[in-house]
C-alpha cells in the first residue's frame, strides 16, 4: 500500500470513528441558577438578604462565662460563689414597605449554673413607622455603663411609639405589669397585681447637645396607684465619659421599689484602645417597704469598680468589684463581684 493509499484509509477510518462518538455523545443539562446569599446595606453592616425576599436579616449574640462572689454566702445553698454561663442569640428581619421599614426582633436566651438552666424568649416585638408592639425592654433598662448602679430594668408587653428628629426624641408606651420590680412578695394581703388594673403608663423625653446627653422618664402604676421619675445625663469629660442617675419613687411599683429616692454617679475612663476602668457610687433613701407599699426605714450606700479588657476582636472580659453598707441581718458590710469573659458576634 502506498502513502496516499495510507493517508485516506486512516481518515476514513477517523471519520467513522468520530461520526459513531458524535451519535452515542451524552449531552449535560444546564444547571439550575443558583441564588446566593447577598449582602443587604440598605440597614446596616451584618444583613443579608433572605434567599427568595426582599427581606433582611440579621443574627448576633454573644456566649458568656463569668464567676460571681458574695462575702454573705447569699449566692444559693449558702455559697459565697457560683460559676454561670449564659448564651444569647438575637434575628433582626427588615424590610421596606408603604408604611415605612418594617421590623421584627426575636431574641432568645439561655443559662446554665450548679442548679440547672433554662432556655426563654428574651424579646420579640415589632416595629412600623415608629411603633413598637411587643414583649421587650423599656426605657427603665437604659442606665449607667459600669456594675455599680441599679436605676431601673422592665421587660413588659407593651404598646409605645418614639418620635426621633435630629438630636430630640419622645417616647410614649402603654404597658402590662406583672408584679414589683424587685419585691417577689406582696405587700399585702390583697396582691395589687391581681386586679383587672394592672397597667401602666410611661413618657420620656431626651436630647443630645454637644457632649451632654439627657433624659427625663415618668412611668405610672395603676395596679399600686405609685409613680416613679428618673432623670439620667452623661458628658464626655476628659478621657471619658461622666454620667449621674436620679430616681423618685412615690411608693413601690413595677417601675421602681428599691427605695423613696435614689442617686448614683460614675465615671467611665478610657486609658486605652483597650482598657476602661468604672468608678461608680450609689445612695439610697429609705430602702423598707411597709404593707401599703409606702417607704421607711434604713438607707443604703454602695460604691465599686469595674474593669473592661478587651482581648481581641469581639472577645472581652470584665471584672467588677462591688462594696454595699447597710445595717440588717448581722452583716453591715456585703463585698460582691464577678469575672467574667464574653464572646460577641
């Protein structure tokens, strides 16, 4: 056979070859589009879109271990310290709409110790056009920054409405109580908080100017026909920030009952990036509670420190040394605190 014979018997084998692949040849079906995760800034650093929506969303939280100690063994079962571990997780859902942005928060909440744990709905509430309808925390919640103060915490189904422009704001909300703020017993016989009247109202006003912030808050309890009025302002001063607390109180309530009256000062100190150290103090003024619910009796001072570290990016530690004088029970003297290490996200 000669070359040129080679040469088209090669190829006609090749085509036949070929044309045999091309007709068994197995054809891949386009793959389905997929939709990623993206990034939502219409609201903020941290949403992303809900795949399918146009709806954004946000999750955070933070675990925390800390240690506690208390020089009056009054930390359960006679201990004067109790390790505790608590883990929080919050989804913020947001969107636009004709009534505004639309808004939701669900925040759970659990904790372990030597005597079990427990897992509860923290928050959950909604926001429209600046309502906000649900079970969360009040203005009451907003105090000082150390651990030496206790000027007010509610957490209460409640109806409110906050109007914000520029540097001024008013907030306004209906709330339902479910018992005194820090009293578990009744004070009489005949427990308020079972009555049909278990409402309360609250209004509070604020402003910033320059380097001062304040407010005033007014809250009323219909169940105990008892108020409270709580004025709070903080300044940046030097290398910190400075920041006063004061509360009257016309009889205890669901809004206050540690005493008639109350101050508390502190001074948040910034020494570096890192490190923060809280002086703080607090006076109370008539701490006893008789069974009408009205004030009496002996006063209470405390002062203490506390001591902010930052580790690394979102992981902090605290710890806070807490000094209280009062004259009951034998111990005039009650040292209590705690270390603690939190992981933020």
């Amino acid at each position: 056979m000669n070359i040129k014979g080679l040469l088209f018997g090669s190829a006609a084998a090749l085509a036949a070859v070929s044309g045999a692949q091309a007709a068994d040849a197995i054809v891949a079906a386009a793959p389905e589009p997929a939709e990623y995760v993206r990034v939502c800034d219409a609201f903020g650093t941290g949403y992303f879109y809900i795949p399918g929506t146009e709806t954004c969303l946000k999750m955070s939280g933070y675990v925390r271990f800390e240690v506690q100690g208390a020089s009056n063994n009054s930390l359960g079962q006679d201990r004067n310290w109790n390790a505790r571990t608590r883990g929080l997780l919050t989804f913020d859902a947001k969107n636009d709409s004709e009534l505004g942005t639309i808004g939701s928060t669900i925040t759970v909440r659990t904790w372990a110790d030597e005597n079990g744990g427990s897992l509860e709905l923290d928050e959950a509430f909604i926001t429209v056009a600046g309502f906000q309808i649900g079970e969360f925390y009040n203005p009451w919640d907003s105090d000082l920054s150390g651990e030496t103060d206790d000027i007010g915490s509610n957490r209460l189904n409640s109806i409110a409405y906050k109007y914000k422009a520029d540097n001024f704001f008013v907030y306004g909300s209906v709330d339902e109580l479910t018992g005194y703020y820090s009293r578990t017993r009744d004070l009489s016989q005949t427990d308020p908080f079972s009555k049909n009247d278990r409402v309360g109202l609250e209004a509070q006003v604020g402003t910033t100017y320059g380097p001062i912030t304040a407010n005033l808050l007014g809250s009323w309890d219909f169940a105990t026909n008892n108020g409270a009025v709580r004025g709070l302002a903080t300044a940046e001063v030097g290398p910190g920030e400075f920041g006063i607390a004061a509360i009257y109180s016309t009889g205890a309530s669901a809004y206050y009952d540690l005493g008639k009256w109350t101050v508390a000062a502190q001074y948040a100190a910034k020494i570096t990036d890192k490190l923060s150290l809280t002086p703080g103090v607090q006076y109370w003024n008539e701490t006893q509670v008789d069974s009408t619910g009205d004030y009496f009796g002996r006063d209470i001072w405390k002062a203490g420190l506390t001591v902010d570290y930052k580790l690394a990016e979102g992981l902090t530690t605290k710890v806070s040394a807490q000094y209280q004088d009062h004259d009951w029970d034998g111990n005039d003297d009650v040292w209590t605190g705690f270390v603690r290490l939190e992981r933020k996200f």
